[in-house]
C-alpha cells in the first residue's frame, strides 16, 4: 500500500534535519500544507468529558470568586504553575525539543509536575508534538490548523485520531525517549499516578489542610485548574496558529502573538516552529525573562540541574528573517526600538560581537 502520508516534512524538529544555511528546508512548506476532506468518528467519552469539565470550570470560576478561602485559590495557581512548567519545560522543550539537557533529579521533578497535568505521557505527548512539528499544516499534523480553529483548539480530541497522523507518528524516531528511564517509569505507571498526582491529591489537600469544602476543593483546584491547563496548551495550537506576525518564516501558519504568550506563556509560534530546538520563548531577552517556562529553565542551569541550553545565534535569526520572513522582524526581534543597549546587554545571554560594536 503507498504510504498515505507525503514523506516529505514540512518542517523541521532538529538542527540535523536543516538544509539551508539559516536553518531551513529547501523546499516551500507552503505547497505542502493540506486538509482533505473526511468523514469525522467521534470520541463521545472525550466529548461528554470536555463539556462535564467546562461547566464545572465555569461553576469553579464562581465559586473561587464567592466561596472559597483564599488558599484554595492560591494553591490552585501554583499546581497550575508547576504543570505548566511540567509540560512546558518538560515534556515540550526537554523531551520533545531536546532544547536542553536535565539531570535525573531535575528530570524527576519535571515528570511528576508534567503527571500532574494529564495531557498523556510524556512519551505519547513528544511523539505527538514531534509529528506536529515535522509534518505542521498537512493532514499528518494531529491538530491540523489548515482544518480551522476550532479543530486545532480542541476538535481533534473530539474525533479518532486520523490514519495519516498514526502513519506520520511512526516515522518519528523516539530512540531517545526509549532510552530515558524517567520517561519509561512514567510511561508504565502513568494510569496509577496520573489520577492521584491530578485529581486526588489536589482535592483532598485543601479539605485536610485548610478545612476547604470538598466542592471547592474538587471544582477549583481540580477541574477548574485543570481545564484552563488544557486550554492554555490548545490556544497555543489554534490562535497563535491562526493570528499574527510570521517575522521568520511566512510560509509556516504559527505565528507571534503577543495575546497568546500573556495568557499561554508561550506565543511566539512563528520563532518556535522555525527554531524549534532553541530552548528559548523568543529571541527577545526582556520576554525570555518575562516568562515562566523559561525562567526555570535558567535557574536550573544555573544551580547545575539543566545544561548545554540551545540557541540559534542572532546572526543566523537575520539572515532567516531576511529570507523568508514577512517583514515584521523590527516588531519582534533584536531590531526592535524598545530594546536598547541597556537591555541588550543586560538580558542576553548571547555573545552578540555585532551589537557590542554598535
Ligand atoms: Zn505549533
Ligand atoms: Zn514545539
């Protein structure tokens, strides 16, 4: 049978897979990019669970504002943190990006927090994340935005997952996620410590530590916590998939998107997907250190626990944007006019020999 999937990527996962000098591919992705037509099977369980967990978000959201004690709410925005920086450090700059190495400790924290999160194991979520990178904007894409909004946000959840995605995650290689014992011991134990680590404990902490009731306790920090967890990952994959700049490469649908970063931490898709092993949010040292998911990440560099932290240098983000960008580069790059030298060379971590010239 001929494989239902286009091999040919269109994108790029790993410095390895560049073929031009500022780090991209050779051929136009923007030809590659597809949606073909199909009949949907739906995921009734996951459709009766998306709607039990936004109408008890919405009750949650109520009740956080008129009943609960304020370390129900407090406590609440730090497991959220944790996951977040579970999943954004963990399983999507460290394991599915190689953007970085961890030590075993780090490592073992990042799993339990990414455990916390339930949005798969950490070995499924990479191996999807890698297929939506190598294969963005065609029907081997799981959340496929050319399919619209809504479906890139939470629809492809909704249905079986697509022949051509199963076919594309196969070609994904995953050795060196195989070779991660974090990643196989959470691998074979996730369905024992993912409901007590996201669901349990998060309820029964608050009643037994602060005399929280159990509904609070079990709509707020539980499913409201969690259902803004999940949204946040999917507004990465549809909104900023869908609106705003492209400064990098303007053949790739993500794209910067200031509204996204603000809510999501993470937003500019545009750099993300044309650099995806650069460890960092943006080239914009001021946002890097506005955000989270990559302030961890240097703190723990700097205590010894995360190390050999990839950047794609200035010089080569130039002439990439020169290339293939839409013109925006001064809005979000090193050109921008906010930026001064001050900044510069306050927040860059990047020997620039260029701006110390200036
Ligand atoms: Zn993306
Ligand atoms: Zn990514």
């Amino acid at each position: 049978m001929p494989p239902l999937v286009d091999p040919t990527p269109s994108g790029v996962l790993f410095e390895s897979d560049t073929q031009t000098p500022d780090l991209g591919l050779e051929k136009d992705v923007s030809v590659l990019k597809n949606a073909t037509p199909r009949k949907y099977e739906y995921v009734w369980f996951n459709i009766f669970w998306f709607l039990f967990l936004h109408i008890g978000s919405l009750y949650g959201i109520y009740l956080a504002l008129t009943s609960a004690k304020w370390q129900t709410n407090v406590f609440a925005f730090a497991i959220h943190l944790m996951c977040a920086i579970g999943i954004g450090a963990g399983s999507h700059r460290l394991w599915t990006h190689r953007s970085y190495k961890a030590r075993t400790p780090l490592r073992t924290v990042l799993m339990i927090w990414q455990t916390m999160g339930f949005q798969d194991c950490i070995f499924e979520w990479a191996r999807d994340h890698r297929t939506h990178h190598k294969y963005a904007d065609t029907d081997a894409d799981p959340h496929n935005a050319e399919r619209g909004l809504f479906y890139s946000h939470m629809g492809w959840l909704c249905v079986k997952k697509l022949p051509e995605v199963v076919e594309g995650g196969k070609r994904i290689d995953l050795t060196d996620l195989y070779e991660d014992p974090v990643v196989m011991f959470q691998k074979k134990h996730y369905m024992k410590m993912m409901p007590v680590l996201c669901f349990l404990l998060p309820t029964v902490i608050p009643v037994y530590y602060w005399n929280e009731t159990w509904l609070n306790a079990f709509l707020i920090p539980t499913i409201l916590r969690y259902t803004i967890g999940i949204n946040v990952v999917w507004s990465v994959n549809s909104f900023a998939h869908v609106f705003g700049y492209r400064p990098y490469d303007k053949s790739l649908n993500p794209r910067e998107n200031i509204a996204v970063w603000m809510i999501c931490v993470e937003g500019f898709h545009n750099f993300h997907h044309t650099f995806p092993w650069d460890y960092r949010a943006t080239e914009h040292p001021l946002l890097n250190m506005l955000t989270p998911t990559i302030m961890f990440i240097d703190a723990m560099a700097k205590i010894g626990q995360a190390y050999d932290l990839k950047m794609v240098t200035p010089d080569i983000i130039k002439q990439r944007s020169q290339r293939t960008g839409d013109g925006t580069h001064h809005l979000w790059g090193w050109d921008d006019p906010e930026f001064t030298e001050k900044l510069k060379a306050r927040y860059s971590t990047i020997d620039h020999p260029e701006l110390k010239d200036a």
